[in-house]
C-alpha cells in the first residue's frame, strides 16, 4: 500500500521541492531501504514477538512520516524515507 502512496505523490511532492529531476532517488531510497529492513524486522519478530516488533515499528513510521512531512529540500526527503522505511 506505501508504495502505491509514495508513487502517486511522488510528482507533486518532486515539484514542491523543485527536484522533478531527482525522483529516481526518491524511488530508490525508499525501495532499497524497504527491502533491506523487511528482512531485518522479520527476524526480529521470529526473536522479540509480532506484537511488540508491529508495535514498534509502527512508532517508527510515525515518526518518520511526520519527518518526511516537514523536509524541506529533497535531501531531507531522501533521509527521512530511508528512515521511515526502516519500520
């Protein structure tokens, strides 16, 4: 569903922080890091529980989605993504 999310607004969140021309590394920052951590955290289900790794994890992205809502260049986007990812 994120990635759905990330991909319909990608163009207008580009153009609001004039970096039409490096969305590329929205797209991959976000799945890079998606996909390194989804193994992470699955691991660490199997050792600390569902409930508190989904528990934590969605604190994560909270907090990183409130991040990506105050950047203000794209550079800002692209450490906060990463960041969010990492839930």
């Amino acid at each position: 569903m994120e990635v759905s999310i990330v991909a319909t607004a990608l163009v207008p969140i580009a153009d609001q922080l004039h970096a039409l021309n490096q969305t590329s590394w929205i797209v991959t920052a976000y799945l890079l890091t998606y996909t390194g951590f989804l193994i992470i955290f699955a691991k660490l289900s199997d050792v600390f529980g569902r409930k508190e790794v989904l528990i934590t994890t969605l604190l994560l992205f909270t907090v990183f989605s409130g991040a990506c809502a105050a950047a203000k260049t794209i550079e800002q986007l692209l450490v906060a993504s990463e960041k969010k990812v990492a839930r």
